[in-house]
C-alpha cells in the first residue's frame, strides 16, 4: 500500500514515470495544466507500492512525496 | 503506519524552478547532485559553480551558494573559491561542450593540479542550449545542425572519451562514466557521484563524474527514443564504468 504526492503543475508530461512503475499506477490526464501539458495523474483503480520509481525518474520533481 | 519513502531534497530549493526542457536528463542528474549532498550533510557549506549551457540557471533550484562562469571556465572558478575558502565543499555543474570543448584547458589543468573539488559533465554529444550544434562527444555519423550530413572523422575529427583522458592526470581521485536511463542506473549514478564527492572530503584529489545523458529537443526524440539512443549508441561508444577510485583505495 503506498501513496504518491504529485504536483500535476509541475508535470511536462514527459511520462518517463509511467514507464518506471511496475503497476502501471500513472496515466496520462486528459485535462492540461498551468504549463500547458497533459500531466499524469493517478489511477485510482491501481494499487501503488509505494516504491518511488516514479519519483526517482522524474527530471522535474513533480513528484513531491511518496509514503508507503 | 504510513512511512515517508520519497521527499523533494532540501538541496533543492522549495520554490525552484526547472528550465529543463520535457523528459531532459539534466533534471533527474541535478537532482542525484541534490540527494548526494543532503545525504553527505554538507548543504550548508557547499558552493557550486554553474557553468553556460543549459545548466546555466542553476540557481534556480539548487539550494546552495552558486558562483555564475563564464562559459568553460567552471573549474577555473572552483579552483579559486575552493583556494580561498578550503573548508568548503565545492563542485561544477557542466555540459560537455563547457567541459570538453571550450574549458577543456580549465578541466586538465585544475584536474592535473588535483584541486580538491567535485566535476559533474553532461554529456549529450550536443551543445543543447544553442540549439543542437556538433560538440566535442557528437559521435560519428551523428547529424547535427552543424554536421547535417553525419559527423564525417575527416571533416570534424573524432569524438572525445572524457573518462579516458581524464583517469590518466595525476590529479584525479575518482573518475566514472554513469547513465540515468533506468532506475537501476540512477542508482549507480548517485553512488558514483557520491564518490566523486567524497574523494574532495577526503583531500584525495578531483572527483569526476560524467553522466551520459539525452537532450530530446536536439535529438528531435521522444525521452523514451533518447534513453533508447543511450543505450545502444552513446554507451557502445562512451563505455560506462568506473575508471579510478582512489576512495575505496583509500579506506
Ligand atoms: C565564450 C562563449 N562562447 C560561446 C557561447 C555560446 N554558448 C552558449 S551555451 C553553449 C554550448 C553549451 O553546450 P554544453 O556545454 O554541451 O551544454 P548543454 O547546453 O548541452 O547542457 C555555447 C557554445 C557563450 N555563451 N560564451
Ligand atoms: S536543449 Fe537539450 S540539454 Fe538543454 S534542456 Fe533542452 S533537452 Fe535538455
């Protein structure tokens, strides 16, 4: 069971994050942000492990936070 | 209980500001400089140098004191406020065209000096700030706005192996060539950087890191076809691997 803290502002929806998660928790949103991007956003129906791979790959932290 | 796993570094400064363009490596390698340094506790008395480049607005988000260059003199500036302040811990940030083309003079002569401090290079076989010039790592056969028909070795000469030159001055203590293309080489990445950092804590010499990187815009890639080109060009090319390690000589 994990949680991620995401900045959908700070997203330029490079989605090199939603390659790194194992259980694919993170898709493209179909709404743009204060940059212009369509961020990623969480889907609610996958379970996140909390395993910061997501962070970890993120050039632009938009991905403030992860607890597990 | 919930457990905190992951938070922003505080060598990042809470209001910073990214330039980077999408998917670019410069972030994900400026933020391991980040970690190292918080993991090293040594924030507070770090100064970096930002060189010109892409790199240049680096005070935007790294959350220490930082000294502007001139374009390719990083190591020439490190080597004077690390002179004239030795207590404290002082690194570079820099392309490869900064660090390799026109500072590559700086680089060996501050590294042949074995001036204790740390070198990050990003190397993305371009000069990505100015738009995707040939740049001293543009391998051959790569097209670039200024080799539109492919790097020819007769023309332009050959790529230049940065590790390689560099292991062989006196002056460095630790010298490797990573890569951020996966999470596994992220690690690796932040390790090797902490070595680098470590072999200045521990008076040994330069420490030096090159890390290969993509420049999407330039490549006119997307990230994923830019780690791609990583991997099965750039790394034939430029091996990765550590070349020196006088820090684990040391201990
Ligand atoms: C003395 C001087 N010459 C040339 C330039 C123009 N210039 C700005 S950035 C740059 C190249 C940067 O390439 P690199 O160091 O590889 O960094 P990157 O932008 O790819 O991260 C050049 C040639 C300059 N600013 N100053
Ligand atoms: S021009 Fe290239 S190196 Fe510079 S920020 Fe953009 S992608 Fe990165």
């Amino acid at each position: 069971m994990g949680r991620i803290v995401l900045n959908r502002d700070r997203c330029k929806a490079c989605y090199l994050c939603m390659d790194a998660c194992p259980n694919k928790v993170l898709e493209a949103d179909t709404t743009v942000n204060a940059l212009g991007y369509y961020p990623v956003k969480v889907n609610s129906e996958k379970q996140c492990v909390g395993c910061a791979m997501c962070a970890k790959v993120c050039p632009d932290i938009a991905i403030e936070k992860v607890y597990r | 209980m919930e457990q905190l796993v992951y938070s922003k570094p505080e060598s990042i400064k809470d209001d910073f500001k990214i330039s980077f363009c999408p998917g670019c490596d410069h972030g994900i390698a400026a933020k391991l400089v980040a970690e190292v340094l918080d993991e090293l506790n040594v924030r507070e008395k770090t100064i970096g140098i930002a060189s010109v480049g892409c790199s240049v607005f680096s005070y935007d988000f790294f959350n220490v004191d930082i000294v502007e260059s001139p374009h390719g003199r990083s190591l020439a500036v490190a080597t004077g406020v690390k002179r004239s302040k030795p207590d404290k811990v002082v690194f570079t940030y820099q392309g490869d065209g900064d660090l390799a083309s026109i500072g590559i003079g700086e680089t060996i002569h501050s590294m042949t000096r074995g001036e204790k401090v740390t070198a990050i290079c990003i190397n993305n076989t371009t000069y990505g700030m100015t738009g995707g010039q040939a740049g001293p790592t543009t391998l051959l056969g790569q097209i670039t706005t200024t080799t539109t028909k492919g790097r020819d070795p007769e023309i332009a000469g050959y790529p230049i192996k940065i590790c390689e030159l560099l292991k062989e001055l006196e002056g460095t203590a630790f010298v490797a060539r990573v890569s951020v293309d996966t999470p596994a080489a992220i690690m690796n990445a932040k390790k090797c950087i902490k070595k680098a950092f470590e072999a200045q804590l521990k008076g040994l010499g330069t420490g030096f890191v090159e890390i290969l990187a993509t420049c999407p815009t330039n490549w006119k890639m997307t990230p994923q076809e830019a780690h791609e080109r990583v991997r099965n060009e750039m790394a034939q090319v430029f091996k990765p691997g550590i070349y020196k390690d006088k820090v684990s000589e040391a201990e």
